[in-house]
C-alpha cells in the first residue's frame, strides 16, 4: 500500500500531504527540483508539488520505472521490454523503443 510521508527535521515528526489514490503501489519516485517530485504508481505518474500542496495525474502507464532527462525535459517510463517518452510539462506521449529483453531498471548517461 503507497504512502507519501514526509519528515519534519526541525519538529521531528511525520505527516502526510495527501493520500496516495486507492492506496496505490509506489514504483518509483524522483526529485524534479526542491518543490518539485515525479511519484510512478501503479497506473499512473503524477506531478506532486510541495508547496502549494497539490498533485495531478500526468501520464496514465502501468508499473513503470521512470527517469527525468533534464536535457531534453522529458519523463522516460520503462516498463515491461519498452521505454516510452513523454513531454514534462503537458505529458503528451513524443515516442516510444522496444527491445527484445525486460527492462528492470535503467540509468541516464549525458556526455559533452
């Protein structure tokens, strides 16, 4: 069941911002900025802000690995034997890449 805690250092306490959708899995999870999380459920990736408190559901996939490519600022979802990309900002689908093996996780590489 997926949870969103977040710890306060200086209060030393717990909380939750908002419940995670049915109590849906958490795949992954990433920082955009300090403000600013990509959450991967189990049938979506949602933008979550900080402050203002708020999240929306950006790209409906299922069980994804998900990476930010800051370069090129796209969401990179891995799932099954494909990646798909995604625009950050709208989540508009820009392509997709299939290979023969599953996909269990993945790492960005930028070189000059």
């Amino acid at each position: 069941k997926g949870m969103i805690l977040i710890y306060s250092l200086t209060d030393n306490n717990i909380w939750s911002p908002f419940a995670v959708p049915g109590g849906a899995p958490i795949n992954d999870a990433l920082q955009i900025n300090p403000n600013e999380y990509l959450i991967a459920l189990n049938y979506a990736v949602c933008k979550y802000f900080y402050s203002p408190l708020n999240y929306s559901e950006l790209i409906y996939t299922v069980n994804a690995r998900i990476k930010y490519d800051v370069l090129k600022n796209r969401i990179i979802s891995a799932g099954g034997n494909g990646f798909d990309f995604y625009n950050y900002e709208t989540g508009n689908w820009i392509s997709s890449y299939s290979q023969p093996e599953p996909i269990l996780d993945f790492h960005l590489l930028n070189n000059k």
